[in-house]
C-alpha cells in the first residue's frame, strides 16, 4: 500500500490523536482485567516490562505511517 506524503502526515495526526488515546485506554484495561487486586500485583520492574511491551505494540505495524512524516514533501 503506497500513501503520499499528505494522506500520511494526515493518518499519522489521527492515529495519534484518536488512535493512541483508545490504545492507551484498552492497555491499561487489560491490565486491570489481568490483575484486578491492587494487592496482587506484580513487582514495579515487571509492570515497567508489562507496559513498555504493550507500549512498543502499536508501533511496528504502524511504522511505515510514520516513516518520511516529519521531513519535507519529496514531491515538491
């Protein structure tokens, strides 16, 4: 799938505006849903570990949006 420069600076702003948010959202839901005692948490490492997995997530199947987004239009 090739997108232009434009229609990509254009779902790069609306993934990270609606789509990062909703992400961020449904993450820390399923990490309630896993540990629904607060006493029964897991250790703060393995929480940072927990997070930053589902934090990088999102990023790869999106990077090709992202890629060349915040250089000028080679087009132009």
């Amino acid at each position: 799938m090739v997108l232009s420069h434009k229609s990509r600076k254009r779902w790069s702003l609306v993934i990270l505006l609606v789509g990062l948010p909703v992400y961020v959202i449904v993450a820390v839901s399923i990490i309630n849903w896993l540990y629904p005692d607060p006493m029964m948490l897991p250790p703060p490492l393995v929480q940072l570990g927990i997070f930053v997995g589902i934090g990088l997530l999102w990023v790869f199947p999106l990077k090709f949006i992202f890629k060349g987004v915040g250089q000028a239009d080679p087009d132009a």
